[in-house]
C-alpha cells in the first residue's frame, strides 16, 4: 500500500527530456477535460470525438469506430527502415461512480467518474502520439496507439482483437501502462510473469423450501445452505490450491429472506474468482459447482449455477518486462524506484492483447498523500499527481526508441 512506502516530496524531473517536460500543461489540461466528461464502456462517443480531433489536427492517421468507439492511430518512423511494429494500447472508460471531489474539473457527468486513472492513460497516449508525429526522424519501426473503450466492463480488448486492430501491420509487441495509487510518484512497478489476476465470476440461486421459522422440520432452509456453501467455497484456496499459489474466492452478495419468522425458500449469491497461474483455467468452476451440488443435495436442496471467464491474467513477456525495466530505471530517480513485486489480484482485459503478442503492462506511481492524491482506485475521492503525465510519456517514448534499435 501506499503508506508503506516513503512520501514523494520531491521527484527529480530532469531525466525528462525538455520537450516532453514543456509538454506538461498540454497534457494536464487534457487530462482534466476528458476527466469532466467521463463515459461509460462503449459510450465513449466524446472521448472518441476528442482523442479523433486531435490526432487530426496533428496529421497522425488512424481509424475511429472499432469495436464502436475505439481508436487505432499509426506512426511511422523515419530514422531506419525496418518493419516490425509496436503497440501502445490506452483505456479509455469511465466507471458508474459518483464524484465527490470539489475541483475545477469534476466530473459533469451525474453519477460517472474517472475513478481509475484512465483518463490519465488517454492523455498520456494522446502526448506520446503528438511527441512522436513531431520527432518521427528520432525512432524507426511503426508505432500503433490503440485508444481502447470498455476495460472496466464488459471489456472492449477482446472486440479490437477481433477487428483486426493487431493486424496490418502486424503487431510485434504491445506495451501499455496504468496509473496506480498504490505506489507513490516516482516509482513504477514492473515484472515479468503474472502481474494481475484472472477473473471469474459466478451467480448461484439457491432453491429450497420455505416455511414458518418455528416450524423448520417443514423446510429446506436456503440462508442455512447459502451459508455452509459460503464456508465450504473458501476451504477451495485453503485445500485445494498449492500455498505457493495465490488465488481469491470472495462472495461478494449474499441475499435472502424477507421476515425474521419466515424461512426463505430462495437464496443468492455472487462472487468473484481470482488467480494468477493459468493452470487454474477451468478448475474453479469444477470445485465450485461439485461444493454446492454437494451441499444442496445434502440438504435437500436444488441450485442453479451461471459461472463465467471474464479475463485472463496479464503474463508479461520476460524481455518486454526486462525493456520497460529497463527504460523506467533511466527516467525514475526516487529512493524507491523500481517496485518489481506489485502484483495484484485485480484484473485488465490487457491480458487479451498479451494473449496475442508479446509485451508488457505496468504499473506507474501516481500517489501523493502530502497533496491528499492517495485514494485507491474506485474510491469516489480517486484522483492521482499529474506529475506522473509527463512521466508516462517520457516512458512510452524511450520504450519506442530503445524497442526499434
């Protein structure tokens, strides 16, 4: 968390290239417009309108409309001829959060908010596409910025893939960042391997038989059920799982009932599945139905199951993590500097993209509790240092430079 790590009172800056560090108000002030107009998965028509006016006042090519609203810029480098081709990929929505900031730029969206960062990760890209149109004599190769709506829900990675956004030219790695408040400005999180989870989801309706809460002999009591499925679901991780593993069974919404002298005659749940092993694919889905159908017939009861995948976890390629590790060591000068055990049990839907290609997602500090920056992620108070705009570009750039040598 946060507060295990020092305050970022002072970061040194001059590891940022001049033109990018005057580039800072540029993209603070895009930032904070895209912030006041948030959207939600696949509605992002004004952040699609913005991202497309942009790039065409700067001459950059790019297609508008994939997977409705999402946007493929392409960059070609002048420097040396050669065809391979990187990807930087950006998301673009907003989540169905109320804003309770007071700041200039609040959201005016009633109940929508920029709650994760992305419309950081949106200007960020914007600022590397812009630097790089100007300076395309400085790299070689082919630079593709994938402004992509819908990470949050239900995910739009997955229809770009199928749009053909990897294709023509095709991708050769991808990388592609997020602003994390869990660690401090000045510090970015990068390792090879799994660096977020994969998640499944399940909803379970259990059906038993009610009745008069003094006449129990009459019933299957559905709340007794729900709660020795909940027990039995967590022995899963503690079981059945090897302690050198990490994985997450959380139920998350439990209701039933709808008077104390009354047994309910239904129950439901819903949860969410979490690890990181890939190996895991399928296996909790089996356990999780083999302990309910086990405890519904013990008790006399029936249930029915819709479990699904949502995404995969994000496995970064080992020499993608070993450039971006690299590159962040030249530009982050802190008394942290580079976290490389920032693992979480959340997920992306980036993870599709690295499905495809090679690459690598990381983790850029955007904390600041001495400015009251520090609210985690989807906290109606979420809200990270600017600072770390200029440094997400400075990033993205010398990745494309070092990417093409």
């Amino acid at each position: 968390m946060v507060s295990t790590f020092p305050n970022p009172s002072s970061v040194d800056l001059s590891r940022i290239r001049l033109s990018i560090r005057s580039l800072q108000p540029q993209l603070i002030e895009w930032r904070r417009r895209l912030h006041q107009q948030p959207e939600l998965g696949f509605q992002e028509k004004l952040t699609a309108e913005f991202v497309s006016q942009k790039l065409q006042e700067w001459g950059i090519e790019h297609q508008t409309g994939i997977a409705q609203t999402g946007i493929v810029a392409t960059i070609k480098g002048n420097k040396l001829p050669t065809e391979k081709v990187l990807a930087i990929r950006a998301d673009m929505d907003a989540l169905p959060i109320q804003e309770l900031n007071e700041v200039p730029y609040k959201s005016q969206h009633d109940g929508v908010m920029h709650a994760c960062g992305h419309d950081g990760h949106t200007a960020i890209a914007l600022g590397t596409a812009y630097y790089l149109q100007q300076h395309r004599q400085d790299f070689s190769g082919t630079v593709k910025i994938i402004f992509q709506p819908a990470e949050e829900s239900p995910g739009g990675a997955k229809p770009m893939i199928e749009a053909g956004v990897l294709k023509n030219p095709d991708v050769d790695a991808i990388i592609g960042l997020h602003l994390w408040n869990n660690l401090p400005l000045g510090t970015v999180g990068v390792r090879a391997g799994a660096l977020m989870a994969a998640v499944e989801c399940f909803n379970c309706t259990i059906l038993g038989k009610g009745g008069h809460g003094a006449l129990p002999h009459q019933t299957v009591d559905s709340v007794v059920v729900a709660a020795q499925i909940v027990n039995a679901l967590q022995t899963i991780v503690a079981r059945n799982v090897n302690p050198i593993d990490s994985a997450v069974v959380t139920v998350g919404e439990l209701h039933a009932g709808t008077k104390r002298n009354v047994i309910a005659d239904t129950a439901k749940m819903s949860a969410t599945v979490r690890y990181f092993n890939p190996s895991f694919k399928g296996f909790f889905h089996q356990r999780v139905e083999q302990i309910i159908a086990g405890i519904c017939q013990s008790q006399g009861a029936k249930y029915d199951l819709d479990y699904w995948s949502l995404y995969p976890p994000v496995i970064n390629d080992v020499k993608m993590a070993q450039l971006v590790r690299s590159v962040a060591e030249e530009v982050v000068e802190t008394p942290v500097g580079i976290v490389p055990e920032c693992q979480t049990m959340a997920a992306e839907d980036m993870s599709f993209f690295l499905e495809e290609v090679p690459g690598c997602y990381f983790f850029l500090g955007s904390a600041n509790p001495e400015k009251d920056l520090a609210y985690p992620h989807h906290h109606p108070r979420f809200d990270f240092d600017e600072t770390a705009l200029g440094m997400g570009v400075e990033i993205f750039v010398r990745c494309v430079e070092k990417f093409f040598r």
